[in-house]
C-alpha cells in the first residue's frame, strides 16, 4: 500500500480538543488530531512540546483532564455512559489491548526470551492457548527478522535486535494502532536503519501508525502526515511535502533547520 492509497478512510484514532496538565504545567492544551485506518500520522517538534505525553493518553498510560480520546469510537479514558467516570483497570486493559505502543527504551523482561516476550501479552490479555501464542510469536519474530534469536534472552540481543522484538511484541496483539514513541533515540547509529526498515515494512503493509521521531528522512518518506507540535500545541499539520519540504511556519522552519 502506498501514501497515495492511504489518507481517505474515517478515522481509526479521534483526538478532540485533548487536555492534561501536570501540577501548574499544562503539557497539551485543547489538542485535536484524526488518524484514518492504514494511515502513518508522524509527530515531530522539539523536546518538552507534549508529543510523548499525547501518545501515553491515546494508550490510557496517562489520564487526561478534558476533551477525547477515541479508538475506533471507544472512549479511551473514561466511559461511554451518561456520566463521565475513569475507566477501571480491567476496562483499560482492554482498551491498551487495541493500541500497541513501543517506547524509546525495549522493556523486554530480562528472563524470559524474545518468544516469551512476544507470548506473554497474547497468553495473559488474548487468553491464546500457548502454542497458538507460539505460532503467532514466531511469525512476527520472523518478520522482523529475528526467528533465529527465538530463544535468546534480552542480554543476548543487540540494542536493535531488542527493540524490534518490542515491535513484535506490539504488532503481535493486532492493535488497531501502533504507537511508536522516539524508537530509535536510544540506539547507536548504525542499528537505528534496521528498526526502521521493519516499521517501513509495517507501513508499507498498511499498519495504522502514530509515530513521534526525529528522525526526518523517515517522516518525510513514509509518512502520509505529519504534525508538528510545540508548547502542547499543534502549530502545522499536512503532508510532508508541506510541513518537512517546504514549511510555510517560521517556527517549523526554524526546528527543521538543525537537520539540515
């Protein structure tokens, strides 16, 4: 599936006029963004700008304090009923089953190897059988490439190599979304091109996908959108010909001087 596929179908993910502060500090401030089923929406924008803290409110990691989240018209953080109520935890694991997020660090468990970490969701949440969950775990660690490293531990694994079992792990729940939030800042430079080549695939198969990054050569080609937000606004959103090519903001202009 291609860019010029993708970008006409109703939105998948909802954001509308979202809000959250921490203490005096409000990190998103009336934030409103739609992702269409198949799409790729990349967030870029200085540190600080409330990127990260959108993604944990779309996964329910976060509890926001106004507006809405809604994941394929499910109400991520509080109920659908009459009276606004947070959801419980058994209702949020649910609904965290629907958004596979991969975080800037792996988060494997240390003792279970790269099958286990992939098993462990589709066991605990899916209630798979195990050799289901197996089965399941193995073809997505051989998409990534990593069905060799089946029964290694964390430790065993490169930085790489660890973070693409996360990808695994995600995919492997089949969430309506992937969240994916700065996945290869803490990688070395010359494995942060196989983590992306897996997300490129993933892209390119039609996987709907949120993605905060720096990395500017991977939104512009890939991305069928991208925002840029700062100070928990959204100051430009559009294609990346119109936000990383030829941005008409000064201040986009001015982030994106520092990647060229």
């Amino acid at each position: 599936m291609t860019q010029g596929d993708r970008g006409m179908s109703e939105p998948i993910v909802r954001i509308e006029k979202l809000e959250k502060s921490f203490g005096a500090v409000r990190v998103l401030n009336e934030v409103s963004l739609d992702v269409g089923k198949g799409d790729v929406v990349t967030i870029i924008g200085p540190s600080g700008g409330g990127k990260t803290t959108l993604l944990r409110c779309v996964n329910a990691l976060e509890t926001y304090d106004a507006g809405s989240v809604r994941i394929d018209g499910d109400e991520v953080g509080f109920s659908d009923g009459a009276r606004r109520r947070r959801r419980g935890d058994r209702e949020l694991a649910r609904i965290r089953a629907e958004t596979g997020m991969v975080f800037q660090l792996f988060y494997l468990f240390p003792h279970l190897t790269a099958a286990e970490n992939v098993m462990l969701g589709l066991r605990r949440v899916r209630r798979m059988g195990k050799a289901e969950a197996r089965e399941r775990a193995m073809r997505w660690l051989e998409r990534v490439g990593l069905r060799e490293k089946a029964e290694s531990l964390p430790a065993q694994l490169s930085g790489g190599q660890q973070q693409r079992v996360g990808i695994a792990r995600a995919v492997a729940m089949d969430p309506k979304v992937l969240l994916l939030d700065e996945i290869t800042s803490a990688l070395d430079p010359e494995l942060v091109g196989e983590v992306l080549a897996v997300v490129r695939g993933l892209a390119e198969d039609g996987m709907t996908m949120l993605v905060v990054t720096h990395e500017m050569t991977f939104a512009r080609e890939v991305s069928d959108r991208v925002v840029f937000m700062e100070g928990g606004r959204i100051l430009a959103e559009g294609p990346p010909a119109a936000v990383i090519v030829d941005p008409a903001n000064e201040r986009v202009r001015t982030f994106l001087a520092r990647f060229r």
